[in-house]
C-alpha cells in the first residue's frame, strides 16, 4: 500500500474566504492544486455546468471526489501543455519534472476537448491582468 504524503489543503470558510496551507513536501503541483479548490467557487455558470456534466455532479452537490478530480484536471491540463496561456508556458515544464509521466500518477484524468477548452477559458480571462 502506498503511503500518501499530504502537500497541501484548502479550507473554504462559511463567509466564502479561502486558506490555503501549504506543508513543508509542498511544490509547485501543490499550489496549483490547492488554488484549483479556490478557483472553482468563482467559475461562471457555463462553465460550472460543463466540468459537473464531466464529473457527473449531481443537483450542484460537489462530494469531495468531484473537487479533487477537478483540482487534478486543473494540474493535467498544465501538465499537457495544450491551449494554456504563453505566460504559463513554464508551468509545464514544473509540473512535468514532478509528473515525469502522466499515466499511474495522480494526474492521470482524461480531458475531455471541452473540458479542456473551459480551463483554458478559465486562464485566458485572468492571464491578462495585472
């Protein structure tokens, strides 16, 4: 059995605030993971629907396996390299010297195209801010 070593954690708080504790075996897959849970509670509407049709979420009830699916989509969407913003470019190199292969880690989840079209939507919106 394979001992699982926590990186990190996201605690959304009843007046929608946010902490995010990052431990000491944390990385740059950590953080991104953990801002993932952050970034879902401000997704637009459209774009909820298509990651719970994905995940198979029921009536907006998010169980703890549709968050940690969405926040490992989020790191293999990084991982893959496709459609993300030329700024986080770099991102994919990080996240592939942690991930040397996708397949039997715990970024192993299938993107679907529109699935993955919404991350990108997701951080094209942002990329551009200051």
């Amino acid at each position: 059995m394979r001992k699982t070593i926590v990186k990190g954690m996201t605690e959304i708080h009843e007046d929608g605030r946010a902490t995010v504790s990052l431990f000491e075996s944390a990385d740059v897959s950590t953080l991104l993971h953990e801002s993932a849970h952050v970034m879902r509670r401000y997704l637009k509407a459209e774009d909820l629907y298509i990651f719970e049709q994905w995940m198979g979420v029921r009536d907006g009830i998010w169980l703890e396996r549709h968050e940690e699916c969405f926040a490992r989509g989020m790191e293999r969407f990084f991982w893959d390299g496709v459609l993300i913003p030329k700024e986080l470019e770099h991102m994919t190199e990080s996240l592939r010297a942690i991930y040397p292969t996708a397949q039997d880690s715990s970024i192993h989840v299938e993107l679907p195209d529109e699935v993955r079209s919404t991350y990108a939507r997701m951080y094209r919106c942002h990329a551009g801010r200051r």
